[in-house]
C-alpha cells in the first residue's frame, strides 16, 4: 500500500462549549446572597496548519476524525470552567480545502499557514450575567453552543521548483534518481511510478532545488482518463516544467507525437501551463531508435549523459522564475462568509431562524422559567426575529424552530406561544 496521499476527506468536531452555572451565595451572617453562578468555558477550536515536516495526507486515510476538547461548566462562586484546548491538524504545504460540494475554502500554500476549519462553541453566561434591577435573583443561565463539525475534502498539489512531466517509462524516475537522493521504484514497464516523488538538488554552489517526477501521462489524461487528473494538478504549482520524450521506441509513437500529446493535455487542463518555463528533453540516447527533437536537451541517465548541461538549464530557469516572485500567494485564502445577523427559511412547513445570536438567546437551561422566557423574548424581539418570521409569512399556529428550541408561533406580543 503507498505511503502517500495526495486526497483525502476529514471529520473536524470542534469543542462544546460549557453550560453557564445557576447558583446562589450561601454564607454565614450573609442575608440574601445574590447569584454568583459563573460562565461556562469556550470549546477547542480545530486548526489545519502547513507544516514543510509533513509529505502527504496519509495520516488521514485511517483516521479521518479529528476532536477538539470541550470546555467545562461554570460552577457557584463565579468560578468560570476552563476552556477547551484546540487541536492543530499538520497538512503538507500545497493542501486546498474544499467543502462537501467542491467549493474552495482554503488554500495553505505557504508553511505556517493556519486555517480555521471548526470554531469551538461559546461557552454559556452564568446567572450572574442576568442580573439587573428589575431582576434580582436570576434563577437562569445559558447553556453552552455546540461546536461546529463539518466533512471536508484536502488536495494536495505539490509545490516544486521543477516538475518531470512524460509518458510512463521515459525515464522520469531513473533521471531524478541520477540527479538527486530520492529513490524512486524504477522498472522497464509503464506506470512503474504511481505516486509523484520528491528529489532535493544541491549544486556546489549550495543552489538547492525541488525536482518532482509526476508520474506519467497518458492521451486524454486531461479528460480524467486513467488517473490524469490527480497527476496533473501536481504540475500547477511547478516553477518550471521539463518535458521528457522517449528517443526509444514508445508504443510506436514518435518523439514528435509524444510531444504533441503532452502539450495537447497540458493546454486541455490548464492552458496556462504552456506559458511556463519549460525545458525539452530527448530521454535515453544510449538507446536511440529515433532522432532527438530540435533544441532539446540529449541525455541519458544511464550513462551520464548532458546531465550537467540541463542542471546548468534548471538552474537558471529556477532562479529567474524565482527572482520573479513566481511563487504561490502568501496569504491564505478564505472564501467561507462569515455569517452575519439572522434569516428565516421554510423547510417542511417549519420556519427555521437562521443565526448564531437568535440561538444563543434561546439556549437558556430553563425556558419553562417565566424569567428565562421573558429573558429570550426581548433578546429575539432586539433582533428583529418577530419581524423577520411576519416578512416570512409565518401566521399563528405555524412551527418555529430555533435552533433545538421548536415552538408554536403565536401573533402576539409574546409570539413564544406556550
């Protein structure tokens, strides 16, 4: 089984948050104590970090599931619970989060990147937060919010400064063995090379560089045949592309043919990709059945052939590409709006009142309490709720629901109906 994955899906839960406390103080020679019930804690939120450290999203294929910590309940004394710790979750550099729908809600393209993927839930006031004038022993108090959870989708595209791009068994993996450290499995049939393979360059001059052998493409790879589309995205975010041909017979297809078929399904996915950089190799000279293409590189990797003239050519390719700044953008990308003020969709014959402040002001631990409904009552009247279920077309008798709070729809002052 490989040892690296470049698609995954993940579970986040973040942290509950902690219920608010209903107490009294309760001393010696103390008469009438007032509330001193404290707040809940926040729950742990869950974030996706880059980290340089990490190859691929194989930690994820058997354990998808990833849990933040709960905040604790407040307790009497006004003694707030603690919060819930959060949860960094490492992704390679190059990891694009999507949605359960495909949507793009993040790309972490630079290491140290943080991307919140579950925010903890706000722990719950305690009774101490409701005192007032009018009320002078609160015997309520919140409860805390659920966490978010979510399925999401990471992609992994791989960040290199020069990616190796031909059909199967041109000879990618023997040329970046040849000219890095990294070992890849090199036999003679196609598709020996499955997963993409990293190799680190160091010239004397301490010039360092990411060479990355994709594994091979096929005629309409583009079109997702075979598995095109997972190797080609792996070539979106190379600095330079170097583009092997096979000078030895290749399912009798020509160098010529072999270069019109990979510039072909590199235009097809991305047509900006034929304006990268790019250099043309002639593969396996010391095996040549057909001529090497015009202003190609001639080697072979066997013998050591115009291996260092096309170092010599990464090398200035990578550096100018680089002194363009042609890297990914450092910031990190967020598309996921943050939900503002409230919304009133039907769903079933349910009217359903959509924001965060709507469900905080019913999460109360007593709503039979007339406290506590008087309390929810006045925070949903602030919000314009009672507005926006009548702009809705809500009548009397009609089902609302509140986040877990469903209730009968009464037009009145009071529109909670018992």
């Amino acid at each position: 089984m490989s040892n690296f994955v470049d698609e995954c899906g993940i579970n986040v839960n973040a942290g509950d948050g902690g219920a608010g406390c209903v107490a009294f103080r309760r001393e010696a020679h103390v008469d009438r104590g007032g509330p001193d019930g404290g707040d809940g804690g926040n729950g742990g939120d869950i974030w996706l970090v880059a980290d340089h450290n990490v190859a691929s999203l194989l930690a994820f294929r058997d354990y998808p599931h990833r849990k933040a910590e709960n905040g604790r309940h407040g307790s009497g004394k006004k003694k707030h619970g603690a919060n819930g710790v959060s949860e960094d979750v490492v992704v390679p550099v190059g990891t694009i989060v999507k949605d359960s729908s495909g949507k793009i809600l993040a790309d972490l393209s630079i290491s140290g990147s943080r991307w919140l993927a579950a925010a903890g839930g706000i722990g719950g006031k305690g009774n101490t937060r409701f005192l007032n004038n009018r009320r002078r022993a609160p015997s309520f108090a919140e409860q805390g919010e659920h966490g978010e959870e979510q399925w999401l989708k990471l992609e992994l595209k791989l960040l290199a400064d020069v990616a190796l791009v031909g059909f199967p068994n041109v000879g990618k993996s023997t040329l970046i063995s040849r000219l890095s450290a990294a070992k890849p499995k090199i036999a003679n049939y196609p598709f020996t090379t499955l997963v993409p393979n990293l190799g680190v360059v160091r010239l004397n001059d301490e010039f360092e560089m990411v060479i990355a052998d994709i594994p091979g493409l096929i005629e309409g790879a583009a079109d997702g045949k075979g598995l095109g589309h997972q190797f080609l995205r792996h070539v979106e975010r190379s600095r330079v592309l170097a583009i092997l041909v096979d000078l030895a017979p290749y399912d009798e297809q020509t160098p010529e043919n072999q270069l019109n078929v990979i510039l072909g399904e590199l235009e097809k996915y991305k047509p900006e990709l034929l304006t990268r950089p790019r250099v043309l190799i002639s593969s396996k000279n010391d095996v040549a059945q057909h001529e090497p293409l015009e202003n190609s590189f001639v080697i072979s990797s066997i013998t050591g052939e115009g291996l260092d003239k096309l170092l010599t050519e990464f090398k200035a390719l990578v550096s100018e590409a680089r002194n363009k700044k042609n890297k990914p953008d450092e910031r990190i990308v967020i598309h996921r709006p943050l939900p503002k003020g409230i919304s009133v969709v039907k769903d079933k014959g349910t009217y359903v009142v959509i924001g965060r402040a709507a469900e905080r002001a019913v999460a109360l631990n007593d709503l039979t309490n007339i406290e506590a409904l008087e309390y929810a009552q006045n925070a949903l009247t602030k919000l314009g709720v009672d507005k926006a279920l009548k702009k809705a077309g809500i009548k009397t008798g009609d089902i609302v629901r509140i986040g877990e709070l469903v209730f009968d729809y009464s037009d009145e002052d009071n529109f909670l109906a018992e």
